[in-house]
C-alpha cells in the first residue's frame, strides 16, 4: 500500500490531508450518513469531512500554504474545503459546495498563546 500524506500544521493544529490506497468503502458508522441530522454539529461537519477522503481531489497552495482542497463527488458535483489562516496559523475550515443541508459548514479555532482554546462549529 502507498501513502502520501500533507500535513498544514502550526504548533497547535493539524489538518491532515491523506491519499492512500482504498478497498470498498465499509458500512455506515454509528454517527449516521452525512447530512442525516443526527449527531452534534461537531460529529456532522467532522463526518462529512473525513468521508471526502474517499473522493478524487485537487489542492491549491497559497504562500506554501493548502488553500483549497475540491472533492468531486461521484454526480460530478463538488464539495470545496477552504482553510483560512491568521499569522500563519490555522483559524477556520469551511465547506462549501454540494454539501449535505443542515450540517455546520464552518469550524472555527481560537487561541490563547500557542494553544488552541476552543473549537466552535457554525
């Protein structure tokens, strides 16, 4: 099995971008299939999210930097994750696109020094 793996990071946050090798994707775990409306909001994004690695994508750089990352979903549709950052460090990660309704679209770092602090979903 090959891996490639990207990693955006700052000393406190990770955004881990994996392209590996894949089987037949498994079943539906217990948080539901996306955009289900079961689950907290934090459960809804995060799912979504960590399922779009099963897609093709295509990444933008800016300043050395992961912008965008565009997953094309099976219809051809699209689902773009966008991650904004602020004195290099990584502030916000928003979907866009062809997303499920009713789910988070943003999640939102905030920091004391070097920490992260808190993590909010809106």
């Amino acid at each position: 099995m090959s891996d490639i793996i990207e990693v955006v990071s700052d000393d406190a946050v990770s955004t881990v971008i994996e392209v590996i090798e894949r089987g037949p994707q498994g079943p539906v775990g217990p948080e539901g299939p996306p955009g289900s409306g079961s689950g907290t909001a934090a459960s809804t994004f995060e799912s979504v999210a960590s399922n779009l690695l099963a897609y093709p994508f295509a990444v933008t750089y800016s300043a050395s930097r992961i912008s965008t990352v565009v997953y094309t979903l099976p219809n051809a549709s699209t689902i773009t994750k966008t991650i904004n950052y602020t004195s290099g460090r990584v502030t916000s990660i928003v979907l866009s696109g062809a997303t499920p309704s009713g789910i988070s679209l943003t999640k939102t770092f905030t920091y004391t020094g070097d920490n992260v602090t808190g993590v909010a979903y809106s």
